[in-house]
C-alpha cells in the first residue's frame, strides 16, 4: 500500500518516514499523509523525512520493515539519513527459518509470444552474433584487432546482429584446476553455448593457466555444425599479426553459416529474463523495481524463467526470500550463500555496511537492508525455485536466484553465462550498462532522470509517482521485453554499449 501526496510517498502506514517527491527548502511545510512537516533542512528527492519522533536505539521503518535504528533524536520533519540512522543488527543465520512459499492469487495470463532463434539444444536467443572468446587478458588486443575487421558485418550478412570480442583481465596468475580457474571457464563455456552466439572462435596467448584447447574439450563446445571450434593461439601462429589474420579468416568462414538463423514464433516460457540494480536512487524501491517484480511475475506465470542476483544487495532481506523458496533445501541453498558472503567479507575486514555506494546514498538510501529491501522487489512474489552458482547454466521454470557481487559488469556477466537472453536492469542515477550478447533494457526509476537521458533509458518507470500504477508499467515492461526478445533494438544496443562490460568474477588471489 502506497500512500501519498503531491510532495510525498509513505510506502506503508507503519513507515516512520516519507519519501520526497520533489526538492524542498529549509523551514517549507511539506505535506504528508498524515499533515504538514516542517523541513529542518533542504531536502532532495528521493530523501526520507521523518513523520514521526525517534529516539536514540528507536528503530525507523520503511516499506513498514525495520530498516535502521536511530544513532541520533529524530523530531518530525527532520530528514533522516547516514547523520541520524545506523543500520540495524541483522539477524543471525541460524535465526531465519524456512516457512514456506506463500505468494498471492494471481490472475492467469493470456498466452504471449516472441520471435526467437531455436538452437539445436532447444534453448532459444534473442540475438544471433559471432563471438571471438579471450582465454587470457594477454591475448585481448589480438581479439580486439579481429573483431575491427567486422564493424559493418550486417551489410553482408543481415541475419547476424555483430561480431564481438569478450575479452577479460584474467586468465593467468590462477591456480591452475582451482575455483577462479573453474569459474573462469565455467563463464567462458555459458557464453559459447549461449542461444544468443551463432558461432565463436577462441584466441589464447598459449602459455597461461586458461588453456584454451583443453577447456574446449572439457567443456564440450561445439559450433552448430560438426566442424572442430576454431582454437588459435599467438605463440603457436607465429605473432600478432598472423594470428590476426588467421582468426579473421575462421570468423569470415563462420559468418554465413550464422547467416542462416531465421527467427520463428516462440511462447513466452522461452524467456530466461535477468534482472539486475545499478545507480539506485530514492525511488528504486518505489517505481521500477516493484514495476520489474510485476513483469517477473507475468513472465513466470506464463512459463518463463525470471533471475534475480546481487547477494551483496541481499544481505537484511534474505529472509523475504528464504521464506518464498518452494522447500527448506532451496532456502537453505540461499541462506547459506549469503553466510559465505558475510564470512567472505569479513575475512577482508570489510563490514557488510559497506554497501550502500556513495552514488547510492547521494540518492537518499541509507542501510544495506534498506536497499536490499528495495532489490529483492525486482523478483516479484513468485515462489523461489532454484538458486545457483555464479554463472550455472539456469535450467529450472520460474523465479531462480544466481549468486553474484553486486558490482554491474560482474553480477550480470554470471547472470548472462547462465543463460538469461534478456537483461531488464532498473537505475535512479544513470546507468548506461549494456551486455552483449544480451540486449539490456533500461528502466528509469524517475521522471527527470528519463527525460535527461532519454537517449539511454528504454522505460519511463518514474510515471508511477504520478498515478499511473504498477501493475501497469510491469505490463509495459513485459510487453518491450517480447518485443526486444523479438528483434527490437535497446538503447544501449543503438549507442553501442554492451561489449567492454564482459567481467567473469574472479574471487581468489592473483599469484
């Protein structure tokens, strides 16, 4: 329930604070639902004024949950912030316990449809590119310089989306076999076998610990025809510009193979959706990512697949989650990597406050639990399924958790191996993050920030402050994901953002 006023929000009438619409000057009666504060100070949008007293230790509450406890007295129209809130202990893990799934009635959903490439694996893309893969950052330049002899590929060949490089900063000073190692070809395989790449070659240096043929092999990477993945590396062809030469020439041979794909008429239980926070605001928790968990929830009713990542942006609210998992061992899967991240954390001295970013504070959210309330709104209500590793292949229906850093490149080049052919990423301050070969569409959590950069941002999502309702903006979103699923171009795709983004997670030392 959201109450409000042409100034203010209250998101639950247990809150203890509003949000500002709007900015306000020091000593303004700002009006509430509950009557006129006077403002103790200037207040900027997206910012929490109190409408109630606080004391020292008194907790403050927003989305009618606990979300700080008051380090200073808090008078009625006092702005509330990093200078009078500290984030509240946050529950044990051992203090959390699986209730079960309990979700709201729904009504069901008409049956919707996109145009997708099916895949020989029955998985389904949304785009169709030729991918050169990078073993090691000492081979990146090499695959750079390759893929600049194919900038203008779809005159050629109009089925195929582009050519691109992924490369990276890693691939060597790893254990060799150990957990980076691991990932690292584990996120390399995801994007090989992605429904959204045709066809792909590797280039590795040919010293480093990624070796590029025996990961083929194990990994079993196979292009659509039967033909052996064309594997190069620098030491063994001679130098960069033989290599150069040799890998353009295998990713001319690919291109009309590629060129074949045709689109056909899909049901929308073929989208794998990601999700995904960066640049929160105020309003992040008010607009867009309540909006995003409407369309999530549309999708898995219609027999998709919905992911949510981000366990730094978790950590407070894990138990909203734990309590939707469909049995104990999938809350017990979640519970425990957020007690990885926690020990994780704290093995560096860092505390799990941490987060919020300073853009994120700038923007008016104070606690980790406060914005991690704010997060978990992108995945809707439906039951947790599933919940997997950084960059596993996503292979249940329905809403499935992925562990990830919160860090953008990061969080979403998991959520990409793993499958999603669609990425739906919400932000307050201004993100322009891309991610072939996955299209991202941007959802603005206000108004003023669409409207600055109208040329970045695909969805007005700030509409919902003044009356539009949620549901319907998450009907809006559904609707660009099939069509953006179906060929439609994101504005991140039309600026050309989407390639440097590629970040494999790398968690262990640098030897």
């Amino acid at each position: 329930m959201t109450l409000s006023t042409c100034q203010t929000l209250r998101l639950h009438p247990d809150d203890d604070v509003v949000i500002a619409t709007s900015a306000s000057a020091r000593g303004a009666a700002l009006e509430t639902d509950v009557g006129p504060v006077k403002l103790e100070r200037d207040i900027q949008p997206g910012h929490k004024v109190a409408i109630r007293g606080r004391s020292i230790g008194d907790p403050v509450r927003r989305y009618g949950v606990v979300i700080g406890v008051a380090s200073s007295t808090i008078r009625p129209g006092d702005h509330v912030h990093v200078h009078n809130l500290r984030r509240p202990d946050l529950a044990a893990d051992g203090e959390i316990d699986h209730h079960g799934a309990r979700t709201p009635p729904v009504e069901s959903e008409e049956p919707r449809h996109f145009e997708g490439y099916v895949r020989p694996d029955g998985r389904v893309g949304t785009r169709n590119y030729v991918a050169i893969l990078s073993t090691v950052n000492c081979s990146a330049s090499v695959c750079q310089m390759v893929r600049d002899r194919f900038r203008d590929v779809t005159r050629d060949f109009p089925n195929v989306d582009g050519v691109i490089a992924l490369t990276h900063g890693a691939g060597c000073g790893h254990v060799a076999g150990g957990e980076d190692h691991q990932m690292l070809e584990r996120v390399l395989a995801g994007y090989a076998h992605h429904p959204n790449v045709a066809a792909y070659i590797v280039i590795g240096l040919g010293c480093e610990v990624a070796q590029p043929a025996p990961m083929v092999q194990r990994h079993g990477m196979s292009l659509l025809s039967r033909d052996p993945v064309p594997v190069l590396t620098i030491q063994a062809e001679g130098g960069v510009r033989k290599t150069v030469e040799a890998a353009t020439a295998a990713v001319a041979k690919l291109l009309p193979q590629a060129n074949t794909a045709r689109r056909t008429r899909r049901p929308a239980a073929d989208i794998v959706l990601g999700t995904n926070c960066g640049g929160s605001d105020g309003y992040s928790g008010i607009t867009a990512n309540p909006a995003l968990g409407m369309a999530l929830d549309q999708l898995v009713r219609l027999g998709g697949t919905g992911v949510l990542g981000e366990t730094t942006e978790l950590v407070g609210a894990e138990h909203i989650l734990a309590a939707r998992a469909k049995d104990a061992a999938v809350a017990k899967k979640l519970l425990d990597r957020v007690a990885w991240w926690r020990a994780h954390l704290a093995a560096h001295g860092v505390d799990v406050s941490s987060n919020p970013s300073p853009g994120n504070i700038a923007g008016g959210i104070t606690t980790i639990v406060e914005k991690s309330l704010g997060a978990v709104a992108k995945s809707g209500t439906s039951p947790l399924v599933d919940v997997v590793d950084y960059g596993e292949r996503i292979r249940q229906k329905g809403f499935v958790y992925m562990d990830t850093p919160g860090f953008d490149p990061v969080s979403v080049t998991g959520l990409v191996a793993g499958g999603c052919n669609v990425l739906c990423f919400t932000t307050g301050r201004g993100s322009v993050f891309g991610c072939k070969p996955v299209p991202s569409i941007k959802l603005a959590t206000n108004s003023d920030l669409y409207r600055r950069m109208e040329e970045d941002m695909d969805i007005d999502c700030g509409v919902i402050l003044e009356g539009r309702s949620t549901r319907e903006v998450g009907r809006r979103i559904l609707d660009e994901v099939l069509a953006v699923a179906s060929g439609k171009r994101t504005k991140s795709e039309l600026a050309g953002v989407g390639e440097a983004e590629f970040a494999p997670w790398m968690k262990g030392p640098t030897l």
